[in-house]
C-alpha cells in the first residue's frame, strides 16, 4: 500500500464529532485493536466536517489516546492530516490527527 500525506489547513472547517470515540479495530472478527508504533490503542471518530461554502462530508478520523471528546462536540482537529492511499487499484483519504480537543463554548476559533 502506498500513501501520501497531505497536511489539512482546518481554519475555515468546522468540525463536529457525531460518534464518539472508539478503539479503531484491526481485525472486527477477533476484536484485535489497532496500536501505534509505541503500543498506545488508536481511537477514531465520526466527524462531519464542513467548509467555508457549506459543503459537509462526514469523514473518521483517527488520533493515539483516547479524545476527551463525546458526540455533539465542535472539535479541534489539532495537527490533521489527510493520507490519500493506494492498494490494489482502490483508493481513498484517511485522515490522522495528533490530538481532538473540545472547542470550549464562546472561545475564539
């Protein structure tokens, strides 16, 4: 499999978390469950994101440790990028981020 990472500028994205966090899982039939390079779990979420013009897409999006997130959360996708992906003539975008914090309520974004 070969990936390119893409790094995504989230200024003009909102993003909101619309299922919380989870462990991401390597293998759902024996429930084995995806670590990094250190041993920590990978959790991932369901995010919709949105653009400047309005267009929405809900994309997952995977972070090590768990997120201090929950569902209905406007998130910071701290660090966010996107690797576009080949294997065996399908593709796709997968999308990494190095932290999902809350955005507090009537702070600056």
């Amino acid at each position: 499999m070969r990936t390119i990472p893409i790094p995504v500028d989230t200024s003009k994205l909102t993003i909101t978390c619309v299922k919380a966090p989870r462990p991401r899982l390597l293998n759902k039939d024996t429930g084995e469950v995806k670590t990094d390079k250190n041993g920590n779990t990978v959790y991932e979420i369901t995010a919709s994101v949105e653009d400047d013009s309005g267009r929405i897409e809900l994309v997952r999006i995977g972070t090590t440790g768990e997120p201090p997130i929950t569902a209905g959360d406007r998130i910071n996708a701290v660090g966010l990028v996107g690797y576009l992906w080949e294997m065996s003539g399908r593709w796709g975008i997968s999308y990494r981020a190095s932290a999902l914090l809350p955005i507090e309520e009537g702070a600056g974004v």
